[in-house]
C-alpha cells in the first residue's frame, strides 16, 4: 500500500538528524555523543552488545526520555516539542504489551484515536493495516488469542497507524521461527520502500541486518564506534585474516604447508574448534587476490581436504565483533 | 480519506484524548472483570456485615442506630477500599504489563492520559454506593436514622472516592511493581482509616483534655472527620450546622490529592516510577 505521505517527505531528505546525544545514569555513561543521520526511504541498523546503548538511544530518539546533551530532530522538528515528534514517529518496542479484552481493529482503531482521528477514520487506517501486515483474516480475534508472530505484526501496524515519517522497530524478529523472520523483515522492507519512512531497526540477526539495511549504527559502551553505509563500514574492518576448515588429522600438515607461502604471516588453530586454523596474511595482501588461490593450490597439491574456507572481516558480524570486542564498561 | 491528512493536527471531530482513555479503562475494569470481581466481593461482605449486625441487633447486642451507623461505615469505607485499590493499579499495572510505554509514545498528553484514568478508577464508587443503599433501607426497619444515612452517607463516600482513587493513582505512577503499589496503597489506608476506629473509643474512655486532641486528630483525619460526621448525624440526629465542620477535611482532601495528582504528579508521568525520576524530567 503506497502511504499518502511519500512525497511530503522527498526520497533521500533527512528525516531523522542526531548529533551529541548524551545519557548519564548516576556516575555510569550510558550515552556519549551519539550523531547520525537517517534519510527517508532508507533502513538503519542500530547495532552494539547488551548494556551499549541502544535501548536508551531509542527511548531519547521516542521522546520516551530527555538527553542530559545533545540535540535531535525528527523531520525538522526539534526534540523540545516531543508531542509533535510523537506525531511523527511509529514504535515497536522490544518488549510490549496488549490487552486482554480487544480485538486486532478494536486495538488499532484506539490507538488511532490517540493520535487525534475520527473512531470512524480510525477504524477504516486500522482495517488498511491488518491487511497490509497480514492480518485481515483475524481483525475481530481478540490480541490475547495471537501467536508471537502475530504479536509483532499488530504492532506494527499499531506504529504505522499515524504514518510515520520514523519508524522505530526494536527487535522486531525476536523469537521468530526463521520463516517468520524473513517475512517480518520482507514486511519492514516494505514499509522504507513503499512508504518512504525511514526506518531504525535494532536487531541482533546480524545477518539479517546486513542483507535488509542500507546503513548501519554499532554502539559499544555508549559510543559509535562505526556509522555508516553497511557496504562502507563492512570495508573498513581488517580483512587480512582468512579461516580454513581442514579435517583434524590433517591440521598439522596443513599448517606446514600455509607457513610455507611467502605472503602467510602466522596460521594458528582457531581457539576451541576442531579442524579450524586461521591465516593470517601480511599487511595488504589480501588485495592482492591471488593469495586465496594461492592458498587453496597449495592444499589441493600437498593432498589436504578443504572443508571449508573464509575471508574473515568480510561480513557485519566480523565487524561487530572485532568492534564490540571491548564489551561492556 | 488521507491517512497522513495533517500529522499536526487532531481531526476537529474527534473525541477527546482523556475521554478515549477513560472508556478504555471502563471497559478494561467492567468487561474485562476486575472492578466487577471487586464489587462482587463488596456485595458479599456487605451481606455478612449485615448478617452479623442484625443478628446483633435482635439479641440486643446493637442498638438499631448503632447498627445503622456501622453498615453505612462499613459501605463506605469498604467502596473507598475499591476505588484505591483500583487507583493503584493504573500505572504500575501497565508498567508491569508493558502496556504504558505505548500509550506514553502516542502525542495525548500525559494529564489527559492521567484525567482519563482517574474517571475511570471512580466508576466502581457508585456502583457500591448503589449495592449498599438496599442494605441501608431493610437493616433501619423504618428508623429516623435512614434519613440522616441518606443524606450524610453518600455525601461523604462521594466527597471521598475521588480522594483514595486519586491517591491510588499517585502512588502508582510512583511504583514500578503492581505489587509495592498496592502494600503501599493500603498500608495508606490502614494509616488513615485506624486511628479513626482508635479515635473514636478514645472519646468515651479517656480525659475530656484527651478526647479534645482526639477531637482534633479526628477533625486533621479525613477518615476520622467523616467516621465522627457520620456518628454525629445518624447517632445523635444532629442538624447540618452542627456536623458542619467535619465536612471540612473530607472536602479538601479530595481537593489537595487531585490538585498534586493533576496539575504536579500527572504531567510528570514517565515510563519508570520512582521520585528521582520525577524530578528530572518534563517531557
């Protein structure tokens, strides 16, 4: 379904802007100097370890708490008006609630209320979405009666009742079964495509935030430690490191063979997994391509079966890892 | 229909925020069984009070008047039990539920969320009112002191529910667990209606310096103002001038505990409890 709005806000403006962001609980920094832009249109993963900052990060970006520094706008609007920033931003919560005695329009239609419309109006946008996020065979089933999957459906329709120019989705995915999963992140697509919103996701599908968003956030200890298109901030990590799987009788040999090639720095067993060694290669040669083949021709002649073998610092959760690896101050 | 019409502005027609709150909640209290659950149990332990007291009263036990006063009390105090504790649920329940953090994300402002709530917290008060008068009518068999029970009875249960569900409410929106909520909440209760019951013994047993303090404690007590109102009138027949003045403390507290609540304690309303909390923040 097209949202009325896509052309109020053009492709690409800024929607969201944060810059300074800071939270201090008592003595401890939950928050420091968060900056970031997020452009209409486009999904941002906000990535970082438990206890990094993310959920205090969404809740000042959802008016939900004040910053004690820094500033931020939702589109053009400034965080010292949150009642008007809350007319522009949709939010699924990690963790919410639904009463007992409502069924999935009945929900929707109050909560479109809330936002200011007519019990008719909002009854009609409530029908629209139950059929948008698929649930327009169960909008007079009571929410209690919903499976987890369609828990997280409903509210997401709730955060698109006032079609946000923002949408916040904090876990979305979480315990999911991973058709559920991929269908929920298909849905969330939708929403930045079809509606132009920008959309937040917090996530810890690593994977899954590498193949649905266009730009990512990773907090570790209150702190951006990487922002910026995931193609980007994928690029940017060490990739001189590359794991190969051999069988365990033949790690020895195999070892021999990779310290042998000139551009091979070190190859150690990757800690705690059988079978697993990890090359590392000297500075810049892992531009140079032909190492791999390198590799992978000096096994296949001495005779060593290759079970399995990886760049290491090629995908988002290499990032994440050798940037969180600090973890939680 | 533009679904994204003006995201600035309420549709004119619209109903107002605190009133779609407020049927919310009556619906969450009445369908969803809570304040009917709590009325039912009101019902039968007005049935065995009243048992107790007419089977008193027909071994001599209890004058009529005495009886008469007792059961209004009992309905009274018992109603106010109702409304506090279904006060002191509104916030933390939610929190507790995760069901607040939703309703703080929409733009309705937090006094209107707080409004709503309120009303909502009172709708049990004249259900109870209206279960307790039949019981009134047949335990008086007739007396002169009905009248008195009818008029000064609902008068100062109505001059009081807004006063303990608002109080309920207060504590909530400070509570983070249902559970510290309600021990509060009725330790609050138990505070106030004791020395009531303590107050009144001690005007017949003690000093006449003694019983003029427990005049005053009674008369700074708005359970004790309204537990000496109610004896003055129903007892001793007393004219409205004479019981006059202790209306006065049932009549502010209700006035003080919605003023915090309203104008101090509601705009404040965050998705954590806790006074520290309070104090920092205004969104």
């Amino acid at each position: 379904m097209q949202s009325d709005h896509a052309g109020h806000t053009g492709a690409g403006t800024d929607v969201l802007v944060a810059e300074g962001l800071a939270k201090t609980y008592g003595p401890r920094h939950a928050l420091r100097g968060l900056s970031f832009t997020l452009k209409s249109g486009r999904m941002l993963g906000f990535l970082g370890p438990n206890g990094a900052g993310k959920t205090t990060s969404i809740r000042i970006l959802t008016t939900i708490m004040e910053p004690d520094a820094g500033h931020f706008t939702v589109d053009g609007i400034s965080h010292k008006h949150p009642d008007q920033i809350r007319r522009r931003i949709g939010v699924l919560p990690e963790s919410f609630g639904l009463p007992k005695q409502m069924t999935g329009i009945e929900y929707l239609t109050y909560f479109g209320q809330l936002y200011g419309r007519t019990a008719s109006d909002a009854k009609a946008i409530g029908l629209r979405l139950m059929e948008e996020v698929g649930l327009k065979q169960r909008t007079r089933s009571l929410v209690s009666t919903y499976s987890h999957g369609m828990r997280q459906r409903i509210g997401i329709a709730r955060a698109l009742v006032n079609d946000p120019v923002v949408v916040f989705l904090d876990e979305p995915t979480i315990g999911l079964d991973p058709r559920g999963q991929q269908e929920l992140l298909g849905l969330v697509q939708q929403i930045a495509s079809d509606r132009g919103a920008g959309v937040i996701l917090c996530s810890h599908l690593l994977s899954e935030v590498e193949s649905v968003c266009d730009d990512v956030v990773i907090l570790s200890s209150g702190e951006v430690v990487a922002s910026g298109a995931v193609s980007e901030v994928i690029g940017r990590t060490e990739q001189n490191v590359i794991r190969i799987r051999v069988p365990t009788a033949a790690m020895e040999d195999a070892q021999r063979e990779l310290e042998a090639i000139p551009a091979v720095r070190k190859v150690v067993p990757a800690g705690g997994q059988p079978g697993w060694l990890r090359v590392e290669l000297d500075e810049g040669a892992s531009e140079d391509h032909p190492i791999n083949n390198r590799i992978l021709e000096t096994l296949i002649r001495a005779d060593i079966p290759i079970v399995s073998f990886e760049p290491e610092g090629g995908r988002l959760q290499d990032v994440f890892l050798q940037l969180t690896a600090g973890g939680i101050k | 229909m533009s679904i994204a019409a003006d995201r600035g502005a309420a549709s004119p027609s619209a109903a107002p925020t605190w009133w779609i709150v407020c049927a919310r909640e009556l619906r969450d209290l009445w369908v969803g069984g809570k304040a009917m659950s709590m009325i039912l149990l009101y019902t039968v332990l007005l049935g065995i009070y009243a048992y107790l007291f007419a089977s008193n009263s027909e071994l001599s036990l209890l004058p009529l008047k005495q009886m008469v006063l007792e059961i209004v009390k009992a309905a009274i105090f018992v109603g106010l039990f109702v409304c506090l504790i279904i006060g002191a649920d509104s916030f933390s329940g939610e929190r507790e539920r995760a069901t607040l953090e939703g309703l703080l994300l929409t733009p309705t402002s937090r006094r209107q969320i707080v409004v709503g709530k309120f009303l909502a917290a009172l709708s049990p008060w004249p259900v109870a009112l209206a279960v307790a008068i039949p019981y009134w009518v047949v335990l008086s068999k007739g007396d002169s002191s009905l009248g008195q029970a009818l008029l000064w009875g609902p008068l100062v249960g109505t001059l009081l529910a807004p006063a303990f569900a608002g109080l309920g409410m207060l504590v909530s929106v400070w509570c983070n667990s249902n559970k510290t909520s309600m021990l509060v909440s009725v330790g609050l209760y138990l505070v106030l209606i004791l020395p009531s019951q303590y107050s009144g013994l001690a005007t017949v047993t003690v000093s006449s310096q003694m019983a003029e303090r427990s005049n005053v404690f009674q008369l700074l007590n708005p359970m004790g103002a309204s537990s000496r109102l109610l004896h003055d009138a129903i007892m001793g027949s007393a004219p409205v001038h004479q019981v006059w003045p202790w209306v006065t403390t049932p009549a502010l507290f209700p006035v003080v505990v919605l003023a915090v609540l309203i104008a101090y304690v509601g705009p404040a309303l965050q998705l954590e409890g806790g006074m520290k909390r309070m104090r920092t923040r205004t969104v």
